[in-house]
C-alpha cells in the first residue's frame, strides 16, 4: 500500500478561528481558506469570510458574494486555495452539496484544499488535475510553531551562542569551460585557469522579469480578444468567460443592467448596452481594469482560462 505524506502546515490562528466557528456558532458558515501551494509543502494562512446566507444545514455563496470579497478584502482573494465551511454538530463528512461546490471551484484550477468543520474537529481534503485526476482525503496536518516563542528562543541563542565553522568545498560543476567549484570564479581547463564568465550574470531574475513581461502581453491579448464594443447597437461585449467568473462580473456591474448569455455548456458572454459611446469608454476601462485582476489571479494557479 502506498503511504501519502503531504506536509500541510496550518497557521496557529487559522485553527483557533475554524475551531471557534465549528464549536460555538450553532449555524453552518464557510469561508476561502488563502495561501500557498508548492512542491515541498502547503501552507495555510487566513480564512477570508464572505457575505453570505446561512441555514442550519446549508450556505449559500453566489457570484455577488464574490464581487464584495474582492471589494472588502483586495489582493487577498488572489492567494485563496481553497474552501472551508462549518457541520455545525452533524460531524465531518462530504455532503452532495460539498462535492457539487468543489467540482465548480475545480474547474478553473489545477489544485486545491478542503476542510469541512464539526466540533472543533476537521477533515482535510485534497483535489488536484494533474498530472492527473486525483481526490486524497483524510489528510493529517500540523500546526505552525509559536512565533512568539520563536523569536525569543532565536534572540537568545545570537546573544549567547557560538557556532564553531569549518572550510567546506562546494559541489564541483562543470560550466563549459571545465570543472570547477561552486564559490570560485576560476576554473581549470587543459589550457590552465580562466575566469568563469557566468558568475556574475543573474540567470533568474532574468527569468522572472521575461516571464512577468509575457505574462502581462498574455493578459492584454486575452482582454482584447475577450472585450468588444459594437458600433451597430452601441453595446458591450465581453465574451468566452467561464460561468464561475462571469457570475461574479454580472453582479459586479449590475448597476449597468447587463444581460448573461450561454454560449455553450460551461461558457457564457456578458452583453452591456450603456447610453452612449463616452458611457461605453468609462465602462470598458473599468471592466479592463477587473478582467486584469482576475486574469492575473487565475493565471497565479493555471494556464488557461
């Protein structure tokens, strides 16, 4: 049998907080759960509460609750990985309500966290799509060390203690001139020692910059292909949006009384009919302006919108 370790830490205040909520708050409530998601380990930071409708065995969060996360709480909602909610005292299982909600929030990501609450006990749940299809559940966690503790014990030991270093060799590589050592900017060769030209090139932030400018060109076309405006109704167009987004446009400017249409099964388009061409300019540079966030969040967790 295979044995599944995923290191998942859960910050200290986050667990008092999930805790507090499925112990003493006698109606189902949920939340995003923010924070990150790499190779090594997950991380679980803050529970952001939306605006929302609660029973005592259901909740209710629509696109309208969304467009006022992102108003109350800005950049954060771009770190969220994950969803939370409250059995009150029915105990931790999957409702049919919960696997529907989780197959919604899956379609635009990749991977993604669980956790449903009962009496100050949680089940953790894991959904990833690659490099394939896998659900993983019943997943253990721990919880982050005291900072305060931390901090003390780090203060003290700079003060007090004296670690004893010895001369250590790094790694040899080979860096096509011949081999030589990681912390040397010489190397040798048949033909004697020369400089290693690479040393002093920064590789990586060469990287991240040509990624952040292709993000940003990737961005721009998609808008531009995504928003139109049409000369012959004088309308809006945005259109080839999934229906979790587009639900949350839609209430987003629903002051401009907007009209969704399905285009097929999962993507839909979003028709706005302002008063004039200035109405229309106004209206197009604020819908930019919420395409490039949302863009920019999605492209954090996926490749494709």
């Amino acid at each position: 049998m295979a044995k599944i370790n995923i290191p998942i830490v859960m910050k200290r205040s986050l667990k008092e907080e999930i805790d507090w909520l499925s112990t003493n708050y006698d109606k189902e409530i949920a939340g995003w759960i923010t924070g990150t998601i790499t190779k090594d380990k997950i991380i679980l930071e803050e529970l952001l509460i939306p605006h929302q409708e609660v029973g005592g065995a259901s909740v209710d969060m629509d696109g309208k609750q969304i467009a006022q996360l992102r108003k109350e709480y800005g950049n954060k909602c771009k770190r969220i990985i994950g969803e939370w909610h409250s059995h009150v005292g029915m105990g931790c299982f999957w409702s049919s309500t919960d696997e529907d909600l989780i197959e919604q929030f899956m379609k635009p990501r990749k991977m993604a966290i669980f956790i449903v609450s009962s009496k100050g006990k949680h089940l953790v749940r894991l959904e990833s799509k690659e490099p394939f299809k896998i659900s993983i559940d019943k997943l253990k966690f721990e919880v982050e060390e005291d900072t305060k503790v931390k901090k003390k014990l780090e203060k003290e030991i700079k003060k007090k203690v004296t670690e004893k270093s010895y001369p250590v060799w790094n790694q040899r590589e080979y860096n096509g001139y011949g081999w030589a050592r990681k912390n040397d900017n010489v190397c040798s060769t048949s033909g004697g020692w020369q400089k290693n030209l690479y040393d002093d090139i920064p590789f990586e932030k060469i990287t991240r910059q040509e990624k952040r400018f292709k993000k940003d060109d990737d961005i721009k076309e998609r808008i531009k292909s995504m928003m139109k405006y049409n000369d012959l109704d004088k309308s809006v167009v945005v259109s080839d949006i999934p229906w979790y987004y587009a639900d949350g446009l839609y209430h987003e400017f629903e002051s401009y009384n907007p009209t969704m249409i399905q285009k097929n099964w999962e993507r839909y388009k979003i028709v706005f009919k302002p008063e004039n061409k200035e109405y229309a300019i106004d209206l197009m540079k604020d819908l930019k302006s919420w395409l490039t966030s949302l863009l920019n969040e999605v492209l954090s967790y996926q490749e494709d919108f």
